[in-house]
C-alpha cells in the first residue's frame, strides 16, 4: 500500500528520506539507460558483425526517442496523474531494456534503443514530481538532490556498463538495468502519492500552447539552440570514444567506461554554475561554460604531437574541462528558462530539452560518421566548430 495517497498529505511538510532517495534513484537509473551504450559500442559491434555508422544508430535513435518523448509525453504530466506516467514509463523502458538484451541481430537492437529513449523520459516526470511534492521552503534542496541523482546516473552509466560488458557481455548489461527500471518503477508506484492534474487543458491545447511559447520568448530560443549546439560536440564524443579506444589504443569497454568519470566534474558544477550565475547573471555563465567547451575540445587536435600516455591523459583533462563547461552552461540556460513563466515550467523544460536532445541525436550521428571519413581528428574538428557556434550565439544573445 501507499505510503502517501493523495498531495495533501504531502504539502506543506518535508518529505521523507526515503521518498526523496527513491525519486533520486528513479532519475538515475532511468536517465542512465541513455547512456549504457555508449562504452559497450566496440564489443555490440564485433559481436553483431555491424559497421561503426551501423553501431553508431544506437545512441542516435536513443537519443531521438528521448528527445521524442520529452516533446509529445512530458506535457501530460500537465494533464494526468504523474504517478501513473511513471509507472507506465517504467515498464515501457524495462520492456525495451530487456529486448536490447536479447534481439538477435542491429536491426531489431536499433528498434529497441529507440523505445528506450522514449521510456527513458520518466526522468523527467520524476523531477517535476519532486518540486510538486516539497514544501516551497525546500523545493530547491529537494529538487537539487533529485538531480544530483539524475546526474550520478549519468556519471555512473558508463563505468558500470563499460565493466559490466568487458566481463560478462553487454546484454547482460541491457538485462540487469531493464530489472533496475521494473524495481524502481514499483517502488516509485508504491511511495508516491496520486497527483491532481495543473491544468484541463486538451492535450492538443497543451501541443499548440508550446508553440507560442517558443514563438513568444527569445530568451528560451537562444539557451536551447546554444546548448543543443553544446550536446551535439558532447555526444559525438562519447558516442565515439569507445570505438576510437578500441581501434587505436586497444582498449575494452571497463576502460572506456572509466572515461565517464571525469563526469563528475559535471555533479560538481551545477552548485558552482548557480552561485556563479548569482553573482556575474546567468548569461555570462553561458559564455564562460561554451568557451571552456570549445577550448576543451580544441585542445585535443595536439593529440598527434604526444606519445600514447599523454594523448590518454589529454583526452581525460578534456572531457573534464567540456563536461564542466556543459553542466555549467545547462544550469545557466535552465535559470533563464525557468524565469520566463513560472506556471509553464513544464513546458519550457519540454522544449529546452528536446532540442538538447535532437543535438544528442545529431551529435552521435554525425559524430560516427566524421570518426569513418575524418578519424579522430575528423571528430574533435566537429565537435570545437559546434561548440564555437554555441559560444557566439552566446556572445551575440549578451542577456538574453
């Protein structure tokens, strides 16, 4: 039975412990199943005997799906009760985890990477909850710690999957995380309470409102066009790496799954972006955050000049410097977007980020395709000209 069974049981009180690490776990591991493939490329694509542009649909359609969902089902949580999105999500995501464990062929994996990123959008029904639930004295602490989870997700994904497929195959992988999902689906079902709908409107109302939206606010154009600039440099790197690792230096998925470490500079930023935004406004951090990207990335085109070590240990400093500039840059972007109107934050959010993931899509496609015909090269080249239009775009938006 529920432990909470409507939202005024909740309001006005501080939520548990309990609640609030469930929903923290319910945004990691939904948001990390994105990402669970990306250090395993290598290994899918010599055991399924497909091309690297072949392999490199995965994350694309994963990407797609996310970037999908977020635009056509996020709005409903606007109109039904979350708690039963969730759950819904859920079981979607652990269905399409558990056929990426098991199709026979890329075809049918390709299919299911897409329906993955579909479900995997219960991440974002999952913060929204949070702020719905807290009372508005710890909103943002609540709502913080919910998306250090979501970011721990990312963080963890892969270095677990890159182990994970290094020593017992990457459709274990895909079966272990689709039994995560189904767990903290019921577990999330279990301690949530039933939320009312904000809104009666249609859900085509809700469709047609988002349009005016993009067409009324430059401010939410700009941030969504600069950090979906920022995504398409961030995911055809790590949609890349794993096979770049595998071809030049050798290396197993555990390996290029370590890479995500240096994500953590990314949990570590997003406090540091909010107080640095206070202090210089959140447009200045945009173009600080894009600058550190592009610097990041053009620092690797010095890779042909080192021996082996010390291109590993530039490719590393790198993707700590970008992974800080993203996560820096994306809080800077939410503070402007959250401003614009409060009662439409859902829908903002929606937006933002369906571009940041069209960019995630784009990004792991044309990312595999500058690795087949440019090398290494060839990606690092398209990820500083991304992130370089990002920083004008910043730098020509100035407050907005």
């Amino acid at each position: 039975m529920s432990e909470l069974t409507s939202t005024s049981h909740v309001e006005g009180s501080a939520l548990s412990g309990k609640i609030i690490f469930t929903l923290a776990a319910g945004a990691g591991l939904s948001v990390a199943s994105i990402y669970y493939s990306q250090p395993m490329l290598g290994i899918m694509g010599d055991n399924l005997h497909a091309s690297p542009p072949s392999v490199g649909l995965i994350p694309t359609l994963t990407q797609a799906g996310y970037a999908l969902g977020i635009l056509f089902l996020i709005p409903l949580g606007d109109r039904h009760d979350r708690r039963t999105i969730i759950l819904l999500k859920s079981m979607l995501l652990a269905a399409a985890l558990l056929l990426c464990g098991f199709v026979p062929g890329i075809h049918g994996l390709l299919v299911a990477s897409l329906i993955t990123g579909i479900g995997a959008t219960m991440a974002q029904d999952i913060v929204p909850a949070s702020a719905h639930l807290a009372p508005a004295a710890l909103r943002g602490k609540t709502v913080g710690t919910v998306m250090t989870g979501l970011l721990v997700g990312i963080l963890l994904s892969r270095v677990l999957s890159g182990f994970v497929a290094e020593y017992f195959g990457w459709r274990v992988m895909y079966q272990l995380a689709a039994l995560s999902v189904a767990l903290i689906g019921i577990a999330l079902w279990r301690i949530l309470p039933r939320f009312t709908p904000d809104t009666r409107l249609s859900y085509a109302s809700l469709l047609h409102s988002m349009f005016g939206l993009w067409k009324n606010y430059k401010t939410l154009r700009h941030a969504a066009l600069a950090q979906g600039l920022l995504s398409v440099a961030f995911s055809a790197f790590w949609s890349t790496l794993a096979i770049m690792l595998n071809e030049q230096f050798h290396l197993g998925s555990a390996v290029a799954g370590a890479f995500g470490l240096a994500g953590a500079a990314g949990a570590l930023a997003a406090p540091l972006a909010g107080a640095l935004a206070d202090k210089k406004g959140p447009a200045r951090v945009t173009q600080m955050g894009s600058a550190l990207v592009m610097i990041s990335f053009a620092a690797m085109f010095l890779l042909p000049l080192l021996s082996p070590h010390a291109q590993l240990a530039l490719i590393v400093l790198s993707a700590i410097g970008f992974d800080l500039g993203i996560q820096a840059t994306l809080v800077a972007h939410q503070t402007l977007v959250y401003g614009l109107e409060p009662a439409a934050r859902g829908r903002l959010n929606a937006l933002l980020f369906t571009v940041v993931f069209i960019g995630m899509s784009a990004g792991a496609a044309l990312g595999s395709k500058a690795l087949a015909t440019g090398g290494w090269t060839g990606v690092v080249a398209l990820a500083t000209i991304a992130a370089g239009a990002a920083l004008l775009l910043r730098l020509f938006s100035r407050k907005s």
